[in-house]
C-alpha cells in the first residue's frame, strides 16, 4: 500500500505521537460499543493480541454482552465494568460516549479512537477517524501498518479481514474505496484466508435457520410507494421456532437484494425487550434517518436501538422514509 493513501489523512506527528503513548504505557485497555459486532470484536482482538505480545496487561471492555459470538475475542474480557486502571485507553469502532463503557474514572485518561463512523463525537488524544473505510479494522490496519507493520502477524491479518469483510458485507457496501480491496489483498498476503473468513460468515446457519428464514420472508411489508421493504421479528417469533438472535446474521444483507427496493429494515426485539432496527439502502443516506431516532452508522448502512414499542418505532421510522 503507498504512503500516499496513509498520508492523506493523518499527520505524521500524530502517528508518531499515539505510538509513543501506546509503547510508554503499561496498562492499557480497549474499548468498543454496546452489542459489540464482528468489526469492533475484531479490532479489539487484534490490538489485545499485539499488545499483550509487547508486554502489556490489557484489559477489553465491552458495556453488555454481544448479541453474537465471534471466533476471535480479546484474552482478558470484561462487560461493563473495569479491574485495572489504565494509563491509556484505545477505543475502537465507537461513534459516541453514549455506547461505550465510559466511568468517570476513565474521562482523564489519554485515549486513541479509531473508526469509521461519519458521526464520531469522540475527543481523543489522538483520532483515526475515516468514513470512506469500510471498518474499524481496516483503518486499524492503515494505524498499524505505521507504527510497525512487523505487528501485523498471521493472527492479526485474519482479526483485521474478518471485521473488513463483516462490516463491508464481503464488498458490497456503497461505495467501496480502491483502498479498501487494496487493504484486503495485503492482509490475505499476511496469512489470511479469504475464503475460510467468507464461509465462516456466511455458512454458519443450519437447515433450520433457512427454514425460519423463510418464515420471516412471508411476512415482509413493502411501502405503498415500492422504496422501503421491512420485516419484524420479536422474541416470541424467535422462540417459537427455537432460534436465537444469531440466527439474524446476514438477513438484511438478503433483503436488500431485493431489486426494486432502495431501503429496507430489520426490525427484531432483544432479550430485554428493546428494540434493535438494521437499516440498508442502495441510495437514500440512512444514517441521516437513524440519527432522527438516536442512531447511526453510514450512509448505506445504520443502526438504532430504542425502547419504543415495535408498532411505534416501525411508525415513525417507516413514515419518514
């Protein structure tokens, strides 16, 4: 990968300046959002990986337990709470403080925030911040490659691919940077297996998965103008046909293949009776209208979690698009 690509975003005194504190400090924790996903769990790994290879004690924090389980997780994990205090803290794949595990102990404390989120509100010490990347993990790579690319070991390439490909949906987000692939063939230069990480995302659902699939399908709605396609799904859907939460990976991405729909939504009830909406589009910015409900994420590609009942949050959401 050129220098240029790297060097059109960040400083180097900036580089410079987070390596020096990531090498100076002896406690370091990492840090990613509530209902961790496959990019944040990802980055986390590779970085407590790296770190604890350099002698650190890390510790990783994620504020509530993840919705899915991931092959590769960080060693020393806790949820929601903290047992060391760290004198650095690098936090990954966050947009806001309001989905981080954040005690007052923490707010003076040096922080690297790395991300791709357009809607970062984060005041770190130190920001890699890149809404044209696909992922956390992909400009953790562009972070790493600068510090020391000898960091960047077999183990880490498959960490850092596997949340490429997670959150770029195997390359089909729009638009998909030049960057982006040049970075994926580097890291399957590095070790990692592209087609093993593929299959690991896609062919992890039984026979009983597509047939609760094919459930949800019947009962997709479509908007009376044909833009917005969505379905939901509630806990007693889910036990009913004794299925889990995981069994929802990759759903949206199937409804969105539908071709004459630019917008479509995965409404389904979490284990505490909130509300989590998946929001994808062809064209239509919908971070813009995840952010009316106290959500975000990308243009193409958002998220919200609300306490409203389902009935009203498919409402409002639904008459806004």
């Amino acid at each position: 990968m050129s220098k240029g690509l790297f060097e059109q975003y960040y400083a180097s005194d900036q580089v410079c300046g987070a390596w020096e504190l990531v090498k100076a400090a002896k406690n370091i924790t990492l840090l990613t959002h509530s209902n961790a996903d496959g990019d944040g769990i990802s980055a986390c790994a590779a970085l407590d990986y790296i770190l604890r290879k350099m002698g650190k004690n890390t510790e990783t924090i994620y504020p509530d337990k993840p919705e899915f389980n991931y092959k590769r997780q960080p060693t020393n994990l806790l949820i929601n709470k903290h047992c060391q205090m760290p004198q650095l803290i690098i936090v990954c794949d966050v947009a806001n403080y309001e989905r981080l595990y954040w005690p007052k102990e923490f707010h003076n404390i040096p922080m690297i925030n790395i991300d791709h989120h357009i809607s970062n509100s984060l005041n770190g010490k130190f920001n890699f911040i890149n809404a044209e990347a696909s992922s956390a993990s992909e400009e953790l790579y562009v972070v790493l490659h600068y510090w020391d690319a000898n960091l960047i070991d077999g183990y880490v390439a498959e960490c850092l691919l596997f949340g490429l490909l997670y959150d770029s949906q195997i390359f089909q987000i729009h638009p998909l940077q030049p960057r982006t692939l040049k970075i994926a063939a580097d890291l399957m230069l590095l070790g990692a297996d592209l087609f093993k990480l593929e299959k690991e995302l896609l062919s992890n659902n039984n026979h009983k998965t597509f047939v609760f699939w094919g459930k949800i399908l019947s009962n997709i709605k479509v908007a009376k103008n044909g833009t917005a396609a969505w379905v939901c799904i509630t806990k007693k859907d889910l036990l009913d046909n004794d299925m889990q939460l995981r069994s929802l990976i990759g759903f949206n991405n199937l409804l969105s293949q539908i071709c004459d729909v630019d917008v479509t939504l995965l409404f389904y009830e979490k284990e505490d009776g909130k509300i989590k909406v998946s929001l994808r589009s062809k064209t239509t910015d919908v971070n813009a209208v995840a952010k009316l409900f106290g959500g975000g994420g990308h243009t193409n590609a958002a998220g919200i979690l609300t306490a409203k009942s389902m009935d009203q949050i498919v409402k409002e959401i639904t008459e806004k698009l």
